[in-house]
C-alpha cells in the first residue's frame, strides 16, 4: 500500500519530539496557514492524523473534531509494549485507543487491531460510535479524499463490514468483541480490565490465557480501568508495573508500564466554589493531599471534588481517585462490609491514628485465635487480642493443602500466649486421614489447646451481620492482617451474569475462608471473667 510508509517514519522519530513537530504543524492548520509543500511531511506524523483527520461523539452527543486530551497526550508520549492505565473516569482511553487503532489500519497494510469490551453491549456501542462514526466522517470528507488524491495516497475500504468488526482493502482488520482467541493482533485494547476481573473472573482468565498470547512481543497491549478493589489480575498488573517504576527499572517488552491519571489532572474537574460549603473531613482530606503529597488544589477543584462525592459517597476515591493507592482502597460493588470497612479508614482516634495501622503482640494479654478449616481449600486464621471491649487483630494467616497439625506448629512458631482456639461446626467431624478416629476438634484439645466449636448459623446473612456489628470495634496491624483486611474488603454478594444483578449470597472465592474464620469471632466469642485481663492495659 502507498501509505505505510507514513507510519513507519512516525515510530522512527521519539515520540516527544513528533508531538512537538506535529503541535507546530496542527496549530498553522487551524489558523489555514499550513502550507501545502508541508502537508504531506504533515500526514506522516500520527499525531498530526489523531488531532487532525478524525471526529467523534463528545459528552454531549455532538460530532466534533478529536482533539487528544492531557492525559491521552502523555500516554501517547510514553506509551510502551505493555501499558497499564489506572485512571480516573470518563477520561476517553477507549475512544482514543480506537482512534488510535483505526489510524494504524488505515496506514499500515495487514495491520490487526483488537478491543476487549466489559460487556456485549459496550463491544457495540464502542465499535458504532467510536470505531464506524470516526471511519464514515473520514471516508465522506471530500476535503480529505481530495488532499488523499493529490498526494497519491489510496484510502482504504472496507471489504467486510459487521456489527463488530472492519476487514479493509488493505489487508488490516479492526474488530470489538468481549474476549479474542486465534489469530495475531499487533494491537489489543481491553477496556475496564478491572471490572472484568471483578464480575467475570473466569473471563480475564481466558482474555490474560488466550487474547494476551495473541499479541506478539513487538505489538501493543493496553489494559485500561478505574479501580476494583485489592484483587484480580488489574490489580496484581498495577501493583508489579507500579513497584517498576518506582524503582525506577528499565523495562522488557513483556512488563507493563504504569499509567496513573488522577482526577485533579483534568481540567474540566472544577467548578464556581460559590456557595458550595467544604466540610471539616474534606478539609482534612485535601491538607493530607498537600502535606503529605504534595497534591494542591485550588477553590474550584475543591468545590468540584466535594459536591461529586456528595453523590457518589463511598465510590468517590475508586471513580475519582486522587492516588493510586486510594483507588485500591475503596471497597467493590456489592461488598457487605463497604460501609464498616470505610468508616474504619476514616475513624480517627488517639494520636489521629485510625483503627487499621501497627498494632503490636501485648505480651500481657492473652490470644484468642478464630478458624475456618479447610484440606483442598484455605484454612484460615485470625489472632485477636481483647481489652477494654476492643478487638484487637494482630495476625491473620492462611495456607491451604495441609494438615491441622501443620496449623498448630505455626501457632506454637508465633509463641503467643494463648487462650481459647475458636473452631466452626466442622470441627466435629473425624479426620478420616487419621486411623485413631478423632475428631479436628479432639486433635486440637489433644495438643493441649482450649477449644470452643462455635455452632453453625442457620442463615448466613445472620453471620454476616454479627460481622457487621462489630467490626466498628476492631483495631488492625495493618501489616500482619493485610491480607485478612484485603478479604474483609472484598467479601461480596455473587454477581448473576445473565441478570446483570447482585444475587442475596456471598460468592465463593478467595475472600470466603477469611470472612468464615472472622465470623467465628463475630458470633462466638464471649468475655467470661477466666479470659479477662489481670491489668487494665492501655487503651488503643
């Protein structure tokens, strides 16, 4: 084709320098003073095409020309093999990742390009209103065809038009769906990856296993999503690409580069501070930005940021994040402790310290620990400590595959002081990979434990709601319980797929076993005067 030479010349030049050459070049086109001997040095750069060629539907529903915002600016300029965006909402990463695509298909021959959609219904609406609306404004300007003609470049067409895809006469194909499998794509796009680990695990299983595989080394990956809570493959990618960066290391082809784009980065984020009112944990919330983040933000940012959360609430920080590590914080959707969990963040006490950070082992206080017992599945177990009606959690510890007796070495390894070992219903039944015939419950009391076997709730939703009751009287290490915390975090309701609804049930995952072994806590444990405390220690 004769016009792939356009793109490859862009990749020769830095990035940097083709915006800098390009943005001189783009302002002489809209004052009309662009000369013609320079408009085809103009087309061979590809940030002149994005700002130039193309037009999409803005907030509003109005055709206007793209014009590439700050952040799309920066992730053009850095972007690498493997890119990760954790962002603040409606930022247009997908719409300029399909501009971006629908440009490499138009000027490079047998070029493939991919988008990975949440659901059926974004795939189309992506493919309609982005990917269709940018190519037809395009292929109809008269204006544009006409300079394509005079400098003997061919425009392609399509040869095979869906619903969901493009096939081009030059070879190069486009097409959004909501997973991939087969084939090579030089360019793959997954839109709000997080949420697709959040809902659909089994699919970001099969988008990281077989979409993934299908991008070769030199190609481009992009993964884009607001926030989803502390788990997941979006989650894990950030973390890795995050600890890249900040240890400054040079990257392979196959790391990901970390991309973070916080809310106050956008100008439109503002709004007339007049009349709107910022409360005293707003304030306090945008002095720890300033002092501690060096994050300043003037009246306008302020009033914006404080009349959105009015609505949002408690999805503020995952939607707008200020941090990366805020985004993370916030609970998920459908989680039954969001409301308990945030408020504890939130909760100030001696000190100005809140009720999750370091919380040492008190040796003159007894330890309580709290089981769920699982063999193929996670025996998991929390380690609390009581005074003065305050739960204090100084360890959480899980394994799996193993033997109680395993679990008992580690208690003994911890050398705690220990008092009663809280154990659920299934304790009483005899470990049939024993020949003595006893009981998990026996084996324990054996070993020279007390033990309490807490009975099973009849309605789990009642269990629940005695976690619910008192977690306000918790205290955690927030090192030595980060990964309780983290299930306690994201023990939700099962999402229905094809209702696209919450289901009345906790789904089973990862976060179960710990939210089991807490229940036994929430619902069994009982101050009797043998397990008071013989002094009156400090209060937390």
């Amino acid at each position: 084709m004769q016009i792939c030479w356009h793109a490859q010349q862009t990749v020769m030049m830095n990035r940097a320098q083709e915006v800098k050459q390009a943005d001189h070049y783009i302002r002489l086109y809209d004052a009309k003073k662009l000369p013609e001997d320079d408009l085809l040095r103009a087309v061979a750069l590809k940030w002149f095409r994005l700002n130039v060629l193309y037009k999409v539907k803005n907030k509003v529903g109005k055709i206007v020309r793209f014009r590439p915002n700050y952040a799309q600016r920066e992730r053009y300029i850095r972007g690498h093999n493997r890119n990760i965006i954790l962002k603040a909402r409606q930022l247009g990463f997908t719409t300029f990742e399909m501009i971006d695509s629908l440009d490499d298909c138009l000027f490079i021959d047998n070029f493939a390009a991919g988008c990975i959609a949440h659901t059926l219904t974004d795939a189309t609406d992506i493919f309609t209103n982005k990917i269709k609306l940018a190519y037809d404004r395009l292929a109809r300007s008269k204006v544009w065809q006409n300079i394509f003609d005079m400098m003997g470049l061919l425009f392609p067409v399509p040869v095979e038009d869906t619903t969901s895809s493009y096939r081009f006469s030059n070879g190069s194909t486009i097409k959004v769906s909501t997973s991939y499998r087969g084939g090579t794509l030089q360019r793959l796009h997954v839109s709000e990856f997080g949420k697709i680990c959040r809902k659909f695990p089994d699919k970001a299983k099969e988008i990281v296993t077989g979409a993934f595989e299908a991008v070769p080394l030199d190609g481009v990956l992009t993964l884009e999503s607001t926030a989803e809570g502390q788990e997941g493959y979006f989650f894990e990618y950030c973390q890795t690409a995050e600890n890249l960066e900040l240890s400054d290391s040079k990257l392979t082809p196959l790391d990901f580069k970390f991309h973070f784009f916080p809310w106050w980065g956008n100008s439109d984020y503002r709004m007339d501070p007049d009349g709107v009112v910022i409360g005293e944990q707003l304030k306090e919330y945008f002095d720890g930005l300033e002092s501690e983040k060096g994050i300043e933000l003037d009246d306008h940012q302020k009033a914006w940021y404080a009349k959105k959360s009015e609505v949002l609430q408690e999805d503020m920080k995952r939607e707008y994040p200020s941090t990366a590590k805020e985004a993370f914080e916030q609970s998920v959707e459908g989680a039954y402790y969001a409301r308990q969990m945030r408020q504890m963040r939130q909760m100030r006490q001696i000190r100005q310290r809140g009720q999750i950070r370091t919380l040492p082992y008190d040796e003159r206080l007894p330890v309580f620990t709290f089981w769920d017992l699982g063999r193929n599945d996670s025996t998991s177990i929390w380690f609390m400590q009581y005074a003065h009606g305050q739960y204090r959690l100084i360890r959480y510890y899980e394994n799996s595959g193993e033997s109680i007796q395993f679990y008992l070495r580690k208690l003994r390894e911890f050398d705690y002081l220990y008092s009663t070992i809280y154990l659920p219903h299934d304790a009483e039944v005899v470990d049939l990979t024993r020949g003595d015939n006893k009981s998990r419950r026996e084996i324990v009391e054996d070993a020279g434990f007390r033990v309490e076997v807490v009975p099973r709730v009849p309605d789990k939703l009642e269990a629940i709601q005695a976690v619910r009751d008192i977690l306000p009287l918790c205290w955690f290490d927030e090192e030595h319980c980060k990964d309780g915390i983290k299930h306690l975090d994201h023990y939700r309701k099962e999402w229905d797929d094809k209702l696209g609804v919450f289901k009345d049930r906790p789904r089973h995952d990862s976060a179960s076993h710990g939210n089991d072994a807490f229940e036994q806590m929430a619902r069994g444990f009982m101050q009797t005067s043998n397990q008071r405390s013989y002094y009156e220690p400090e209060v937390v």
